[in-house]
C-alpha cells in the first residue's frame, strides 16, 4: 500500500489532503498534536476535525498526535514505513504572522526546525517520495508594498502600466525587507525545502501561499481572515479592520484547489527546488472592505466594525498570486472557487452551528 504523510492533518489544508488521498485509497498517516489550540485557545482547536477524519475514513486514516518538533518521533514514523512513504504534505505550522512575534523561539522550532526534521527524515529513509511545503507569501516580506499602487473606491490596485498586472511572480526578492517572525520563520523553511531539491536532487516543492480559505478552517482573529469575518458577521461578533483603510487586498484560494495543485505536482513530479505562487490570483482577489460588503450580503446581517489605523507592521497593501509559472508547468490544473463562492460555502456550512452560536464546541 503506498502511503501519504499528511502533517497538520486536522487543520484546513491538511484535512483536506486526508480527504482526497483516503478517497483514493491511499493509507494516510495523519501528523497533528492540536498545537493550534495552544497558539489560538479554545477557538482554534482541530481536535473535532481529527476526530471527523479518524470516524470517517477508520481503514484508510491512522492518526498520530507527535509533535514535529521531536525528531526522535518524526524518524521513527520514517523508519517504520520507510520506501512504502511516496507522499509528504507538510502543512503543520505556527501560521500566525502576528502570532509569532509572542513567542519567536517556539515559532521559529516549529516552523524552521520542525520541516528540517521531516526533510531529514525523507532523505534518510524515503528519498523517492515527494515533498510538498505549504509556504507562503510572507517570503516575499513587504517589498510587494514598494510597488507602485493606486487607490480606488474600495482597494488598492497595481499601477495599470506595471509588469505585475498578472500578479506577484516568484522571481521578487525574498531579501532586505520586514518579513515580520512568521515569514522569517517560513522563509527559512521554504529555503530547506529548495535546498534538499536542489543539492540532494529530492522531488520537493514550496507552494506560496496567498490565503488559503475553507468551510472547515477553525478560524480565529489572527489566522483565517475569511473564516474568521464570516463568523463574525454570522454571530453579531464585532469586527476591527486594521491599517490601509480597509482596501487591503487579498487573493483567497480554496482549500480543494490548493490539494489538485499538489495532486498535479505528486503526479508530475519534478526534482530541483521548485518554488510556486498559490493563492486565488487575478480570478479571486477581494479587498477588506469589499469582503465586509460581501459577507453583509451573503449572511443578510450587518457586521459592527471598528477601525484601527495603526497597519501590523510588515502587512501586505496589495498582494495576487502571479499563477502563470504553476499553470505552464501543469496547464490541466484549474480553479474551481473564486472568493464569492468560498464565502457562501463558509456561510451554508456553518449557519446551524455559528447562527446559533455554537461554535465554541464543535
Ligand atoms: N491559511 C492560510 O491562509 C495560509 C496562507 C499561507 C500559508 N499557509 C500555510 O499553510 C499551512 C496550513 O495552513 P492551515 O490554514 O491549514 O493551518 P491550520 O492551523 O489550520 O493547520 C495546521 C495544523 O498543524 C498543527 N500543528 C501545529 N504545530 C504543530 C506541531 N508542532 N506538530 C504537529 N502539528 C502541529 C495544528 O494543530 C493545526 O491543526 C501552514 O503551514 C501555513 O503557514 C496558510
């Protein structure tokens, strides 16, 4: 049976890729010790997503509450699968930009230390498998900021005349800019990942995350931005829009869309580092405001907002994914969701639970 490491596996993206593997009856070994909770509190938790996959797929899904921290633990799961691993997802994370600065030694062991663990562990004991990183475009620091931006009603926009109409491509300087403690702990793990690509010839890749969206995501006021602002317009929760007068804007990508681009890579796979933007590009951008109008219009409430002018330092004014390097290299991949859809998916899922305000237990 080939199987298919998943780390993060109760959170947005990882309990995605456990779905989609297990459907396809691959043996899905799920890495996840619920750190979100200790990060986020209650809120946060992934327990209940855990304990959904484990119930749902009892053949195909065997879960495993280690902490990527601990190499020990990490290479003993490695050495008892060995050559039988043909797939690493690593989601896993301290994902919180402002989160990080709170604690930087802890963010910096699991993001940094955390992935060269499983990197070394995939070298020594499964060196065909592919390797996946759930990186992000925090990499990049603020220099998207530098760019030269117009303001509109309700966002920001690039200059008509620039090159990055299309979006933000790999190539922008990662260096000598604020990447905040999050992107400089994710940067140096997509910097791993390259370098067991390129100097040990490995199948490894850096996805680039712009923001990954879901129904099933714990959303919380600091990680999952579209989760968290469809729950608070759903349960009357008020809701502060920090910096750039709201016109802020995002690329949103769902949770699916995310795993078939990782489905095309695992089928194609190709060695030497390969790094990719992945986030809702030019077919799903939203500004924060734009965002409000559209979660008021979605949910039938108004959202109480409060605003707070002082940016978090580092933020980005204005980021899309540049798609076009993972489209030419996969032209079969598409995108199902754009950010409306995403959002209405967040509201039928959720409406029971959150309308009634049931959200704290899942
Ligand atoms: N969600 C986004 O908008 C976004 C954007 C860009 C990049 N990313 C990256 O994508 C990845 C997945 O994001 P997500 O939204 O699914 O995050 P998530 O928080 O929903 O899932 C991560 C899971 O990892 C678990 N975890 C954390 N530390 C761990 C540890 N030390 N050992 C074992 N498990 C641990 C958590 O409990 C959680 O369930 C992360 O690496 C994140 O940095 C996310």
């Amino acid at each position: 049976m080939s199987i298919v490491i998943i780390t993060g596996a109760a959170g947005l993206i990882g309990s995605e890729a456990v779905e989609y593997y297990a459907e396809k009856n691959y043996k899905v070994i799920g890495i996840d010790n619920n750190m979100r909770e200790l990060f986020f509190g209650e809120e946060g938790s992934t327990i209940w997503n855990r304990d959904r996959l484990s119930k749902k797929f009892k053949r195909y899904y065997e879960h495993h509450d280690i902490d990527i921290r601990n190499n020990e633990a990490v290479n003993k799961l490695f050495e008892k699968y060995k050559s039988d691993i043909s797939l690493i997802i690593h989601t896993a994370a301290q994902p919180s930009h402002d989160w990080a600065a709170k604690d930087p030694i802890m963010d910096f062991t699991v993001n940094a230390n955390g992935t060269l663990h499983l990197l070394e562990a995939m070298r020594k004991y499964s060196p065909e498998a592919v390797f996946l990183f759930t990186s992000t475009n925090k990499v990049y620091g603020d220099t998207p900021n530098q760019l030269p931006l117009v303001e509109r009603e309700t966002r920001w926009e690039i200059d008509p005349e620039h090159d990055y109409q299309n979006g933000i491509p790999e190539s922008l300087s990662v260096d000598q800019n604020m990447h905040s403690l999050f992107g400089a702990s994710k940067l140096s793990a997509d910097i791993l990942v390259q370098e067991y690509g390129r100097y040990f010839n490995l199948k490894t890749a850096c996805f680039r995350g712009g923001v990954l969206s879901g129904a099933r995501q714990s959303g919380v006021k600091l990680h999952g931005f579209i989760n968290y602002l469809m729950r608070c317009v759903m349960t009357n929760t008020p809701y502060t829009i920090i910096g750039y007068k709201g016109k802020q804007v995002r690329d949103v990508i769902h949770s699916t869309d995310v795993i078939s681009a990782f489905d095309a890579f695992f089928e194609k796979p190709r060695t030497g580092g390969e790094v990719y933007n992945l986030g809702g590009g030019r077919e799903s951008n939203i500004s924060m405001v734009e965002a409000i109008n559209a979660s008021q219009e979605i949910s039938g409430n108004k959202l109480s907002t409060s605003y707070d002018e002082n940016a978090r330092a580092g933020d980005h004014i204005w980021y899309i994914s540049d798609l076009d390097k993972f489209k030419n290299h996969f032209p079969d991949w598409k995108q199902k969701y754009n950010v409306r859809k995403i959002m209405e998916e967040i509201y039928e899922t959720n409406k029971n639970r959150w309308i009634n305000k049931e959200i704290v237990k899942r």
